[in-house]
C-alpha cells in the first residue's frame, strides 16, 4: 500500500492542529503549526464555514493522515468495521490502532508511525518469532513483537525509546525495553485512542 509522499507538516496545517507527524521536531518551537496557524496555499488565510459535509470530510482526512493511510485503504478499514459487530467507528478505531506501525510508535519505539512504517518495512521486527515487513499487519491478543536486527538499527530503536521514555504506553500493550519486545494485552479500546477525533463523523460521510 502506497502513502502520501508530501510534506507533512503542510497536512497538520491543513487540518489546523499538531498530528505528530514528524517525531521529536513536532515538540519543538519549530512546529510549522505553532508558526504559521492558517491553512497552506494560496487560500490558506481565508476563513470560511464549513458545511456538514466539510466537516465531516476534514475529519476523515484527519484520522487518515494521522495513521499514514490513503483513502482505499481507509475505506477498506471501514468496511471491514462496518460489518463487524459492535460500534463501527470505535472498531474502525482498533483497526487503525492495531496497525504494527502504529503499535511502535504507541510503544516509543519509533517516532512517529512514518518511522513506524520504515522500521517495519526494512525487515527489522518480527512477531510470534516470523519476521513481518508489512506495516499495515494488524496485531491481535498475546502477540508478542520483537525488534531483531543488527546493531546499527538497533541502537537507533534504543535511541528512541530513550527519547520517548515520558510518553504513556496504552493499557492494551506492555513493553520489556530491556529486551526489546511488545506484548499485546487485548484489543485495544476507545478510552485507549488519546488524541481528540470524533470517529462518528467518518461514519456519517461513509453512509451518505
Ligand atoms: Fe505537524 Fe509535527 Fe510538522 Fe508540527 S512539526 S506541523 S506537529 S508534523
């Protein structure tokens, strides 16, 4: 699967607020958003409402950028959600947090989910002991992911989760840094997604 190539901090502007897109940079002074707070673009600094469906597409927008997925993707994810049983937009949510990419970020141990994705892609995790570079691979229960890969990577990986250590890992994973490896506790849950979206918008756009 493809990702959007283009720069990221134009993407934070466009929906008006920080996604943590870019790792250490997004704590800094040096936030594009923190700098410049209107929309990238000739228009950029016109201020308009926006209709409901404006709203409910710039949510969307938001929860796709924030994971690194592209619209057939996303769209794939939420049809899946939508016929399982449950609430959709909180199973569309797990399907999202579950992403391997997403799991190493949430872990410290990459970044941002980009960095998730690469660490992933270059062959440097393994899950249940079976190498995985698919970084969309949905982890479930009991899980277990491993970092293995030569020293180089590997002190990169320690070096970030050096970096992150303040960040809180969610209930539903357990991280030995020592070792290296995540465990997968449960499926996650929406009190487990920290960041503000509103998942029932997408829902709304979806069902037109
Ligand atoms: Fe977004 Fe991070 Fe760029 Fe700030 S630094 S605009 S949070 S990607």
């Amino acid at each position: 699967m493809g990702r959007d190539l283009g720069p990221d901090c134009r993407l934070c502007r466009r929906e008006g607020e920080k996604l943590f897109l870019k790792g250490a940079r997004c704590y800094t002074h040096k936030c594009a958003v923190s700098r410049r707070e209107y929309a990238p673009g000739q228009h950029g600094l016109k201020k308009g409402k926006l209709s409901n469906f404006g709203v409910q597409l710039r949510e969307k927008q938001k929860i796709k950028r924030i994971y690194g997925v592209l619209e057939t993707q996303f769209r794939n994810y939420f049809l899946k959600a939508a016929g399982t049983k449950g609430v959709t937009g909180h199973i569309l949510l797990q399907f999202l947090e579950r992403r391997l990419d997403s799991v190493l970020f949430n872990c410290g141990f990459a970044k941002s989910r980009t960095d998730g994705r690469q660490i992933v892609s270059h062959n440097h995790v393994s899950v249940n002991g079976r190498r995985v570079n698919i970084p969309s691979f949905l982890v479930k229960p009991n899980d277990i992911i491993e970092i293995k890969t030569d020293d180089k990577a590997l002190a990169n990986i320690k070096a970030n989760v050096e970096t992150t250590k303040e960040r809180k890992v969610p209930g539903w994973l357990t991280v030995d840094a020592a070792n290296m490896t995540i465990k997968v506790v449960r499926i996650p849950t929406r009190e487990d997604v920290t960041f503000t979206v509103n998942e029932q918008l997408v829902v709304e756009l979806y069902s037109r």
